[in-house]
C-alpha cells in the first residue's frame, strides 16, 4: 500500500526534474517547487495519521481536501504540459502538442465538462455507499483517493487554464464553471452534515471542514483566474488605450 | 473626458463591478455577523430541507465569487482612470440592498428556508431585516441618480 503511495510521489518527481533538466530554456524554480509541494500533498494524504484514521470524517476531509483541491492547485501551477513540450525533441513535441488539441482532450479540458467531472464523481462517493465500502478496503481506498486527485486536478487546470490545452474559454465562463463546482461542493458538504454517511464519526466537523476549507481553496484559484485577466496583454492594452486622456 | 466621468462602456464596467462587489458584501456580512459572531443563523437548522441546503451552496458560491470578480473588474476600473466614487458605492448599496430585501421577502417569509432568529417573535426582526435592506437599496438608488445627472452631457461642471 505505501509502496504503491510513494510510487505515485516518486516517479512523477523524478519525471519532472528530469524534464527540467531537459527543458530547452530556463525554467522558473517556483514551478518545480509546487509540482514538488503538490507531490508532498498526496504523499500527506495518503500515508501517516490522516491515513490510519479510517471512520474519523474530519480526517478524511482534511485529506480530501488536499488530494482534490490544494494538490491540483499546486500540480497546474507546476505547468507540466508546458514543460513536456519544452523537455521533448520538436517531432515529439510537435506530436503531443497535436494530441492535446484533438477533440477528446478539447472536450474533457473545457470548464464545464471537467468541472461536471470533479462534482459527479464527488457525489457519487458520498452520495452512495462507496465512501463506507472505501474506509474498508486499502485498495478501493487507493483508487478513489487517485481518482479525487485527478479530476480535481483536470477542473483545476481546465479553469485555469496556464497549460496549453485544447480550447481556452473566456474569462466569464471559467469564473461561472467555478462557482457552479463551488456550488456542487458547498451543497454537498451541507447535504453531509445533515444526513452523514453510515459508519462515520465527527461528521459535523468534517463537513463544516469540507465547506469552509473548499471556499479557501476556491476563492483562491478564483483570485488566480481574474489575476490572470488582469495582466492579459489584452487586458492591459485595453487598459492603457483607456487610461490616454482623449485629445481635445 | 475627466477621471470622474468615465465613458459608456467604462461606466458599465464600473456598474458590474460596484453590483458584484456589493452582491458579496452582503453575503459576507451575513456569514460573519449573523453566522459566526451572533449565532443566530446556522450552518444547518434541521427544519430547513433539501430546497434550503442547496439555495445555501449556491448563495455561498455565488457571493465569493462575485466578490472576487467585483474586485478584479474595480481594479481594472482604476487602471483605465474611470472610477467614479457616487456611481460605484450606489451599485454597490443597490446590490447589497437588493439581495438582502431578497433574501428576507423570499427565502425567509415565501420559502420559509429559514428565519432571522429562532425562538423569538419575528415581527420585529423581519421589519428590521426587509426595512434595512430597502434603505440600502433606496440610499443606492440615490446615489446613482446623483452619478447620473452630475455626469449627464450638458449638466453643469462641477
């Protein structure tokens, strides 16, 4: 089980220094710091004591927090598909470049796919008696645990959008998709408070720790959203077209 | 073209930030007053339902991030030198009015999701939340007025 947990940490570390150091042009030590944070988020997650406290809901959504929201923050602002692209021969390159604007990943990369992703898989593990059926087996555990991470990480990087990938929406409908995966998140944590799923202790407390916890996160990768509006060249064009007093 | 009469796409732009800014401020305020410093309102009451529980994600949702959007627009707002004091606390006074007149009409007295206070008489308290709400939102309205006539083609220099 923790082998397969520091699989999961370590081979992607070891890919992306790699890819560093194979990068074409300098690449910002701040990338490779949250790739390697965000690696240190689901190794938090998934081994020691928030790990070993199966039926405790305050441990499993201080875990879950970090496996579907901080983690995937941190893994978007590391920008690996960006570093591949610079890592790779240009044939290669050019081939996943091509890849990542066929339909299937356009589809799957658009905010509100990825974000209906993120909450129908979230709903599905509360909702039904997947969550009590996974405190049981290490196994399922594992598997879910993988599966948190990854569709919060396409939502994360679909709303954001700082990797090259598919098509890029505007601004407006990224923030809308956010809310509207705040929304599902909000709801459901409220959903878990009023009717707590069976076999679980400190329900209150870990859905009050799911909401409040998801409105951080989220507000922050909002503020990441429309910090990038602002300083969009296009943006500040704008801005400093407007900002000429007009001649008389 | 002067800083405090912004021109028409930059004033609608200054409306939507001052709207959004002031759609989160009420919801915040309601959160931190009412939710954490008077323990009047709860994160759940067991009365209110599956309808209460998702108009309150939404609510949540939506006021964080008008309030985060509301900042980023008045930020740009500022760059390209159009903000204009009156017109953007009067959008901001109609929004926060508007949703809390909202809020006390239909979500506590149509929908009955919840109340302002448990285990009192509401007469009062409802008078107060509706009337505060319509004062605010009167007060913006006001203001916008003032926004308008003083930047109106025509109107005396200030």
């Amino acid at each position: 089980m923790t082998q397969a947990v520091w699989t999961l940490v370590l081979v992607p570390a070891a890919l992306y220094l790699a890819g560093v150091a194979r990068s074409r042009s300098p690449w910002p030590v701040g990338r490779t710091a949250a790739w390697l944070a965000g690696l240190g988020c689901l190794a938090v997650a998934l081994t020691g004591p928030l790990a070993a406290t199966h039926g405790d809901l305050r441990a499993h959504m201080a875990a879950h927090l970090l496996l579907g929201m901080v983690a995937p923050v941190l893994l978007v602002l590391a920008r690996p598909s960006t570093l591949l692209l610079r890592a790779l021969p240009a044939p290669a390159a050019r081939r996943v470049s091509r890849g990542l604007r066929t339909a299937p990943v356009r589809v799957l990369t658009d905010p509100f796919v990825a974000t209906g992703l993120n909450a129908a898989g979230l709903w599905l593990l509360y909702g039904t008696g997947l969550l009590t059926a996974m405190l049981h087996s290490p196994g399922l555990h594992l598997l879910v645990s993988v599966h948190v991470l990854l569709t919060g990480w396409l939502a994360t990087a679909a709303v954001l959008a700082l990797d090259p990938i598919g098509h890029r929406r505007g601004v407006v409908a990224r923030a809308v998709a956010l809310a509207a995966g705040a929304a599902a998140h909000d709801v459901l944590a409220k959903a878990l408070y009023a009717a707590p799923p069976a076999g679980v202790t400190g329900a209150e407390a870990g859905a009050q720790l799911m909401y409040h916890g998801g409105t951080v996160v989220h507000v922050l990768v909002a503020a990441l959203l429309w910090r990038q509006w602002y300083r969009s060249r296009a943006t500040v064009r704008d801005a400093e077209r407007a900002a000429l007093p007009t001649p008389a | 073209m002067t800083a405090a009469d912004p021109g028409r796409p930059d004033r609608r732009r200054l409306l939507v930030s001052g709207l959004l800014f002031g759609l989160g401020a009420a919801g915040a305020i309601d959160e931190i007053v009412f939710h954490q410093l008077l323990h009047w309102h709860h994160f759940y009451d067991r009365a209110s339902g599956a309808a209460g529980l998702v108009s309150d994600g939404l609510l949540h949702a939506a006021t964080w991030s008008a309030t985060v959007a509301g900042l980023a627009l008045l930020a740009d707002v500022r760059r390209r030198r159009s903000f204009a004091a009156d017109t953007w606390w009067g959008a901001v006074l109609v929004a926060a009015g508007a949703f809390q007149v909202w809020d006390g009409v239909v979500h506590h007295k149509l929908l009955r999701l919840h109340q302002v206070r448990y285990g009192v008489d509401l007469t009062g308290y409802d008078l107060a939340w509706i009337g505060a709400g319509a004062l605010v939102l009167v007060a913006g309205v006001l203001l916008l007025r003032r926004a308008r006539t003083r930047s109106a083609p025509g109107a005396p220099a200030p």
